[in-house]
C-alpha cells in the first residue's frame, strides 16, 4: 500500500512536533515519513538590499511583506529540495498554518491541490463574483482560463522528479508570489475535492491582522459569503 511522505513548514521543532502528532496520531498506517522544513525568516540589512528587487510585485510593497513572501518562497524550495534529496514519492508539503479537515484518503494518482481557494482568472476579482464551479468528490481538474486554485498550504507532489520540476520553475530573476507562481505556470492540473487541508484561523505575523482564509479555504470557499 502506498504512504505518504510529509513535509511541514513552520518556525520551531515544537510546532513541528505538535503538528506532526496530529497527523501520525490518526493516520500512522497511511504515512511513512514526516519531516521537519524550519521556515525561512529573512532579514532586511544595509547590505541585502537588493534582494528586494526578486519579488515581482507592486512597486509599493512594504518591504516587510515582501520579505516575508520571498521566505515563504525560500521555505517551500527547501521542502522541495528535500523531497528530490530523499527520492520519496506521494509527497504532502503543508504550511503550518494547514489543518487536517477531511479523513486522509489514498495518495492520489496525480499531483494536486489538496486545499485551497478557487478564485477567477483575475486574482483582483476573488471574493467578488460568485465561482460557477460544481466539483465532484475526488479528482477535479482545473479549467485555467475559468478559474485558477489559489494558496499553497497544502500541496500534493506525486513524485520527487517532479519536485525537482517545480524547484527549478522558481530559480529566476523574479517571481511572483509562491501560491500565484503555481497558477502562472499551471503546475497542477486537478485539485482534491472536499479538501483534505484547510488555513487555520490566525494572526498574521507580518500586520497582526486576521485574515479569513479559514473561511476562503473551506470548501474551496465555494460557499463563502461574497465580499
């Protein structure tokens, strides 16, 4: 039978240990790794300055958050490093803020989104318009051009070559945000429905504020209220 080998992202081993608990506690036949990938917390010197410029974003960006994306960028390349560098298969990468909301299933048989938050082809346009998206239970695939899946906080990576595909797709003079980079280069075809992994609420630790994407990533946030 096939396992899972897990990848979590997140700032200390405790938070690692808790996290990894929760899975394993309940799911320990479906799973035969979970490793630790510390995230990446950069910092703004006199010297890096230009590391500034390898966002590709609004021009007035506060520099906070675009350090911050680029961690997240530098988090996520780590964890697909791994995967390549320990040659495993039926890979989860999951952000720390991910949180298992549906009974784990048997790997799927393709690379896909296991949550996230189907928007329109416009990002701009999230939360304004209601998605004409009916998703079955399973494997649905993404019609690009229609709708994009947005978030990264819990991917399903099929094999490590493949892993190594997308490491290299991020190895340019500038990228986009990490979860808008997966929809520019249509990485994943199809997506898990009902999702296996949805946010948590939380702080964010750049502007203290909270967000709702407990509430987009539920359902994909079909059923979300518009804005």
């Amino acid at each position: 039978m096939a396992k899972y080998n897990i990848y979590i992202i997140c700032s200390t081993e405790e938070d690692f240990l808790s996290k990894s608990d929760e899975i394993s506690s309940k799911y320990k036949s479906k799973v035969c790794h979970i490793q630790w990938v510390p995230a990446e917390y950069l910092k703004l010197t006199q010297c890096n300055k230009k590391v500034l410029k390898d966002l590709n974003t609004r021009w007035n960006t506060d520099s906070k958050k675009v350090l911050a994306k680029l961690g997240t960028i530098a988090a996520h390349r780590k964890a697909l490093l791994a995967i390549y560098m320990n040659k495993t298969d039926n890979n989860i990468v999951l952000e720390s803020d991910a949180t298992l909301s549906a009974t784990l299933i048997q790997p799927p048989k393709v690379s896909c989104y296991m949550g996230g938050w189907i928007i329109p082809p416009h990002i701009t346009k999230a939360g304004t318009v209601k998605m004409n998206v009916h998703p079955k239970k399973g494997l649905n695939k993404i019609e690009y051009g229609k709708f994009s899946v947005l978030m990264a906080h819990s991917l399903f990576i099929k094999t490590f070559e493949e892993a190594m595909e997308l490491f290299q797709t991020t190895i340019t003079d500038k990228i986009k945000n990490y979860d808008i980079h997966l929809i520019d280069m249509e990485f994943f075809k199809e997506y898990y429905y009902p999702p296996l992994f949805v946010q948590g609420k939380h702080v964010s630790e750049i502007d203290m504020s909270t967000n709702k994407n407990d509430q987009r990533t539920h359902l994909y946030g079909l059923e979300m209220p518009l804005n």
